[in-house]
C-alpha cells in the first residue's frame, strides 16, 4: 500500500454546505490497529449498490462499524449520495488525512480526536465549490467527490494546527489524484477528493479513533 499522510494551517474557510469521508504514523499495508479491539457492529450499510441514481442514502445516526481499518472493502460500492447524522454531543477535531490503495480499491481516511461519532454528506458534484463562499476549490482530478464531515465545531479549533489550513494537501494514490480542504464552517468540515473519473464509493466510519473511510472502487 502507499501511504501519504500530510499535515496542513489554520485558516477557517466560510463555505455553504453543497452535496454532502491508511494511519497517522506508518502503518503495515493491512490494516490500521486502533487501541481498542471493542468493535461495534452496525446492522445498516452505508452506500446505495445503485450505480446509476442520483438519489441520497440517509442514514438517521452515523454508525462505527469496528476499530479496525480491514484492507478489503467493507461493503457494496455505489454511486448514491449518502447522508448520516452525528451522535449527540459530537465534537470532533481533525488529526490526520491519509491515502492509500490496495488490491481492488483506493482509500481515503479522515482521521480524529474528541469525542462521539462523526455525521457526513458526501457524493460527487460536478464542480467543487466551497461551502458558504461558492467559491471554486482547486483540486486535482476530472472527477470530484465532495465530503462533509460533521459534529467539528468551529471553535474547538487551534490556530496553530497545520490541518486546519486550506488548500490542496500533498496527497495522492492509485485513482486518487488530490485531496483540498475547503475549510470548516460553524460545526461542518469540507474535503473534495479528486479522481481520474466517477468510480463506485463506499463511505463508512470506525471508532478508536473516530474516522471516516471512503473507498474507490479501481
């Protein structure tokens, strides 16, 4: 697995909320270990196997499949928007941004501390726009995939931590050709993914830490 992990500075970018997620440090190429092996094991999947709709999957509350990071897909790919909520209380800070393919996929994982289980917004948009702002992200890639992290509140945020800034970050693996932060606004956090074309996605969150997991289907 390649892994590129990179840490980005505060600047708290305004952006309204558009379409609505392999470690920290160097990890083997199977799987990420989290402290806890409690695992919670959730009933509902995450992404529609409908490869053609454009409808949202929406799932009530976010779910925290286990604590593990598994090097195989954890359920079907499709190309619907999904939707969850955060649990109550939620309040997460970002901590790490890592990419990394394997055999059949590559993956995305935005990682963090605090406390609860992250809620997101995610799916393609044809143009990458900041949240609040409208205003273009740059990005590379012909294919765009938009995540919305939510349950980050604005001011929980340190200005002095390099994850906060915005802009494109150095990462890149297999199809996935850029990561941008586009900022965080009032508790909602925004990433766009840039990828060679449209590919088949599943979105899923683990705990001990809490992250949220996209895979590409390659």
């Amino acid at each position: 697995m390649n892994l590129k992990s990179r840490y980005v500075v505060p600047v708290t970018v305004v952006t309204a909320l558009t379409l609505g997620s392999c470690a920290g440090a160097p990890e083997n190429n199977a799987a990420d270990q989290a402290p806890s092996t409690t695992a919670t094991t959730a009933t509902t999947t995450l992404t529609s196997a409908a490869p053609t709709t454009a409808t949202t999957t929406v799932i009530p509350t976010a779910q925290a499949l286990s604590a593990v990071e598994e090097a195989t897909p954890v359920g079907p790919f499709g190309t619907d928007r999904v939707q969850a909520y955060p649990a109550p209380g939620t309040e997460l800070v970002i901590s790490d941004v890592r990419v990394g393919s394997h055999d059949g996929f590559d993956r995305v994982v935005f990682e963090f501390s605090g406390t609860g289980t992250p809620g997101y917004v995610a799916g393609y948009t044809p143009e990458p726009l900041q949240q609040a702002s409208g205003l273009p992200v740059d990005v590379n890639g012909q294919a765009f995939f938009e995540v919305m992290i939510q349950g980050t509140p604005m001011g929980m945020l340190s200005p002095d931590d390099a994850l906060v800034q915005t802009g494109p970050m150095d990462l890149a693996s297999g199809n996935i050709q850029g990561v941008t932060h586009g900022g965080v606004f009032e508790a909602d956090t925004q990433y766009i993914v840039g990828l060679d074309k449209q590919r088949p996605f599943n979105l899923h969150v683990l705990e001990n830490p809490a992250r949220v997991v996209v895979d590409f289907q390659q």
